[in-house]
C-alpha cells in the first residue's frame, strides 16, 4: 500500500510540494588525458522540502557528512552514491526562490525508500547538501 500518495494531498495542503530537476548520474566518461566527466539524465519531479529530524542528524553525524542540509520526499527513486555501480550522487535543482540558501543539492543519503511492487510506485525520503553554483 502506497501510504505516501494517501496522505501526499493532507501533507501538501501544509507544506505544499515544489518543482525540481534530478540530475540522475549515469556513471562517467573517461577522457583522454585520465580526467572523468560525469554523465546525467535530466527528469522532473515535485518535491517536499523539510527540515532534518533529530535522528536523521544524529545518523548524518555519525557518517561525518557537514553543510547545509535539507531532507526531501518524493516519488520515485533518487540514489546518493553507489560505488559499486560507479555512479555518483544524482544532483536536485530547485527554481531560484524555493529555497534561500541555494539551487542546486546532491544526495547525499537515502534515508527512506519504499516501493510498492503491486504497482510500481514508489516513494523515498532523502538528505539533501548545498552544492556550490
């Protein structure tokens, strides 16, 4: 059961979603001189923006990650850095004015990400940090 897309409405009416671009990472090109670029699909998404909890802060301390963070819910995934896959953390840019500190935030963790596997949908909870420019 999709709890999120129930209650998304009675939230939104409170704190009312917002537009953002993801820029989901793809992995990297490797350049002739040894330097990598990475690659992106861009997708548009609504995002809830909130404040961090205690717990999340503390879980954040605990891995060292400093800066400027938000925590956001949206449908759909978002992944902060696989190492494995060799991809690194898709990058969130909001319009200029929805948030005051800046446009553009990497993933820096997943903090909650559930599917509903009967249909597909899917929500998730992530730590957004500041990014410069």
């Amino acid at each position: 059961m999709n709890l999120h897309a129930i209650v998304a409405s009675a939230i939104g009416a409170v704190n009312p979603f917002v537009p953002a671009t993801v820029q989901v990472s793809n992995g990297y090109t490797t350049n002739p001189d040894g330097s990598r670029t990475p690659n992106y699909s861009t997708l548009s998404i609504s995002a809830q923006v909130q404040a961090l909890t205690y717990q999340d802060l503390a879980h954040l301390d605990g891995l060292n990650i400093q800066g400027v963070r938000r925590a956001i819910y949206t449908s759909g995934a978002i992944m902060g850095l696989v190492r494995i896959d060799q991809r690194g953390g898709d990058v969130i840019s909001f319009p200029p004015g929805i948030l005051p500190e800046g446009n553009n935030w990497l993933c820096a963790q997943v903090l909650e990400q559930w599917s509903d596997g009967a249909n597909g949908a899917s929500w998730c909870k992530i730590c957004i940090t500041l990014q410069d420019g």
